[in-house]
C-alpha cells in the first residue's frame, strides 16, 4: 500500500473524504479550503503539506497552495489534517457567537478581545462578563468559559487611566493604535486587580456550549450579586499575632527566665 493509500485509509476511518489526482492528495476542509499533499519521497515515505484557499467564484475554483509543513510519517499527516480540521471549527464557533446565530445566545451580544482574536466577550447583568476562549487541544476544539464579575473600583479605574491616556503632554508622540493598545492593556491589568471569576468549565461540544453560555445569560443576575470579594483576613478573629506583639512579649518572657536562671 502507497503512502497516500495509507494516509486516505487512515482519514476515511476517521470520516474525512480525500481524493488523489496524478502526484497530489487534496483534503477538503471547506468549500474554500482544502489541504494538499505532494509526495516528496516514496520510500522515506515524505509528503509536503500545502494549504490551498479558492482565489475564484465557486463555478470557476482556482486554489492558490501555500507550503506549511512537511510529514514524514502517517501519523503525521493524519494529524496535520485533523489540527486544520479543528482550526477551521474554531474559525466558525467564533463567528457563530459574534454573529448569534444559535438562537440560544440570540440575546448576547459578543465581541473580539483586540489583543486577543481566539478571546470573545459578553457583556452581561450590570457589571459582568462571559468570556470564551476557543482553542485547539491535541487536535480537538476545546472552548473554555468564564464568568467574570468586576470590581466596583474598576470603571472608576478605568477612568483614570483613560484620563492619563489623554492628558500626555505631547500626544503626538503616540498614535491612536498605541493609545488603544496601552488602554486594553490597562483595562486588562485593572480587570485584574478588582475582578471575582466563577470558572464555568471547557467543552468540546458547540451544543453543549450553547446551551452553558443560555444558562449562564439566565443566571448572570443571581451569580454578580453573589460574587463577592472576600473579606480581609483583619475581619478575622485574632487568635495568634504571629509576627507582632506577641514575638517581643515571647521574647521579654524568655529575657527574664534566662535572668532568673543567671541569678540562681
């Protein structure tokens, strides 16, 4: 069995189509993309990986192949295939949440973290987030959610640093994408200081996923108010003053015993 006999074996099992034409093997991805393989070397057996995306109207495709890698085994070019496999479902879970188009998150509103594209936000309750991170994981989309409740001082943080952003002395020396950046950075670095975080957990299943995020939207109210920092270990009951007052009254006692014993 040829190696890319192997390799359409090695797909079809795992439900991927494939098709070989003269020298070269063509995966499908999407109606747009496709992967391509061009064996290099019968015997090693190697293959080079080539991403090709349609450059033409769909009655008239015309692929343009980029070289991305190369694969020197079966196991290699099954799972180059299934890593671009999951890329692409995380390319339309998150175009799935930014454009709502399940009806379950009909009423969220989500939009891309700038420093982040894998990152999407909603804002939620009067003063809450639900983020999602979309990301491959061994070859397999894996979309971990949070909800995140922020500080009461944090809008007024915000402000502050917004105020310094504008009040540079020659703002010409910084343009407004640097601006924008130093902002979300800020924002992210106040987030954190002032934020109370409920982990939700990760799935692999977009439907799964809907369905948290609509629970999530329905509970988001009952979960900010709930959500509150913790109280200052001073609000605890003082039992021992480890490192206070405490130590120099050990240590006077321990004066006067020595004291005493000299004495004696």
């Amino acid at each position: 069995m040829s190696f890319f006999e192997e390799i359409a074996a090695a797909l079809d099992a795992e439900g991927i189509e494939s098709r070989v034409n003269d020298e070269v093997m063509f995966v499908p991805i999407t109606s747009d993309v496709e992967i391509q393989f061009v064996e290099i070397d019968p015997l090693m057996p190697a293959a080079n990986v080539y991403i090709a995306a349609s450059t033409g109207p769909e009655e008239d495709v015309d692929f343009e192949a980029a070289l991305v890698s190369v694969v020197f085994s079966l196991e290699d070019a099954v799972r180059t295939v299934a890593e671009h496999v999951a890329t692409d479902q995380v390319v339309t879970i998150l175009r799935d949440l930014l454009e709502s188009t399940d009806e379950r998150i009909a009423d969220l509103t989500f939009l891309q973290d700038p420093m982040d594209p894998s990152v999407v936000i909603a804002e939620v309750a009067d003063n809450s987030q639900l983020i999602v991170e979309v990301s491959v994981e061994d070859a397999e989309v894996v979309a971990h959610v949070s909800f995140v409740t922020l500080g009461a001082e944090f809008e007024e943080m915000v402000g502050e640093a917004v105020d310094n952003l504008w009040d540079l002395e020659d703002p010409e020396d910084i343009t407004d994408e640097e601006r924008e950046r130093i902002f979300y950075e800020a924002a992210a670095e106040i987030g954190a200081m002032t934020e109370e975080v409920l982990e939700l957990g990760s799935f692999s299943d977009p439907d799964r996923l809907f369905d948290v995020l609509s629970l999530a939207a329905d509970h988001a109210e009952d979960w900010e108010s709930q959500l509150m920092p913790l109280d200052d270990f001073d609000d605890e009951p003082e039992v021992y003053d480890i490192f206070g007052e405490d130590d120099e009254d050990f240590e006077e006692d321990l004066d006067d015993e020595e004291d005493l014993k000299d004495a004696e």
